[in-house]
C-alpha cells in the first residue's frame, strides 16, 4: 500500500522537514546519531543530516527510500538508509541520542505499545524521543492520517504508553500544516517530546 502511494514524481509529504522537528531540534546535541523511524521520502532525515547529525532513515517501502536516496543526493549528505518492517525489526539497543517519530501511525495498539517500547529501548540513557502525529479528533478534518481512530494519539495515550520517560513537551494543538498533498490543511496535531532516564 505504501509503495503505491508514493509511486508518483511528487514527494507526497513534500520536501521542506517537519515545521515541530526543526521547532524542538536545537535540542538536540550536535552531531547527534538520530533514529528518523518510517522516515519515508526522507524530507525530516535529510534536513537533520543537513544540521551535520548521523542519520539512520528506516522505512518500509523501497520506494519511499529510492526518494530519500534521491533527496540526500541532491541536498549532499550521507545518510544510512535501510528498508525494514519496523513491527519486525532487530532494534538497535542504547544506540541513539535521538529518535524521531513524525507520523508514524500505521500501527494499532498493540503493535505500536511495541514500537513505543523498542524505539525507548534503542535510546540511549539520556535520549529524546521526538513525536509528532494526529490526534483522535483528525477524523472530522481529514486532512491527511490513518482513518482508524485507534492508531490516533490523545495526551492521555502519549504520557502512558511512553511512561519509561521523562516529559519535557506534550502539546495537543489544531493549526493548518502544508506537507505535500499528504498532509494539507487545518489538523489536530500533538507534538511530544520525551528523555530517556
Ligand atoms: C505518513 S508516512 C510518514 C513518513 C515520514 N515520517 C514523514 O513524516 O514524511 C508513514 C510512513 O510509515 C512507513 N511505514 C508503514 N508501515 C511500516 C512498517 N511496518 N515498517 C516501516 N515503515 C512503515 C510508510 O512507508 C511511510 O513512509
């Protein structure tokens, strides 16, 4: 399904990075190895490779990161790709200063319980773990996510199901974001930002 999507010239979420991510990344240290998870056509791994960090863009569909490869080309930077299935991936343990997880709603709840607990496994003590999605009232604008209310966040599912790690953000928020023709117009966002103990 993905591959179909993003079967197209265009870059369906665009290319500029995500507005929250270039918001919170001078929070980051400087030459950070970041996670960019499911970071499809590539536009937020780049942009961090760009502000000189050491990227690892996973995502699961080929076509997606024969885009990204294309973006890093053009933008000059070097970036480990690597194509997997995220719900069945070998994560990495301690590993990253940062992991970035920009609309990663593909999965229901208990697989993305799961996801959450790998993606804080992979951080290292003293990590960010950087998310942004929709919540739960995205389904009245349609604008842009899954259409399962289930795979939608609330602050009261961010805060429990990320509960291994200290707030430093949560913000439930509406505004009108232009990312591509994927994500276009007013939204019900939440953006979050977390640091592993
Ligand atoms: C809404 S897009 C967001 C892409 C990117 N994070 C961004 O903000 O531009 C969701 C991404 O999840 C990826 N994806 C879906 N299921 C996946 C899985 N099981 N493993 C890895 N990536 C997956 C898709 O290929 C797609 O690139």
């Amino acid at each position: 399904m993905w591959d179909e999507r993003f079967r197209t010239d265009e870059y369906v979420y665009g290319t500029a990075p995500n507005d929250f991510l270039v918001r919170v990344a001078d929070q980051l240290p400087e030459q950070s190895r970041i996670l960019a998870l499911a970071d499809g056509e590539g536009r937020n791994g780049v942009w961090l490779a760009k502000q000189g960090h050491h990227v690892h863009s996973v995502d699961g569909s080929k076509i997606a990161l024969e885009k990204a490869r294309v973006l890093a080309e053009q933008a000059d930077v070097s970036i480990e790709f690597e194509q997997a299935d995220l719900i069945n991936w070998r994560w990495p343990q301690n590993q990253y200063d940062a992991v970035v997880a920009i609309f990663i709603q593909f999965a229901g709840p208990e697989v993305r319980r799961r996801l959450f607990k790998d993606a804080i496994a992979s951080l290292k003590p003293g990590g960010l773990l950087v998310v942004q999605g929709y919540r739960t009232e995205q389904l009245a604008y349609g604008t842009g996510g899954p259409p399962q209310e289930e795979n939608l966040y609330t602050e009261q599912l961010l805060k429990s199901e990320l509960s291994g790690l200290d707030v430093l953000m949560l913000s439930a928020h509406d505004c009108v974001i232009h990312e591509g023709m994927g994500h276009s117009g007013m939204s019900a966002l939440i953006d979050y930002v977390g640091r592993k103990p």
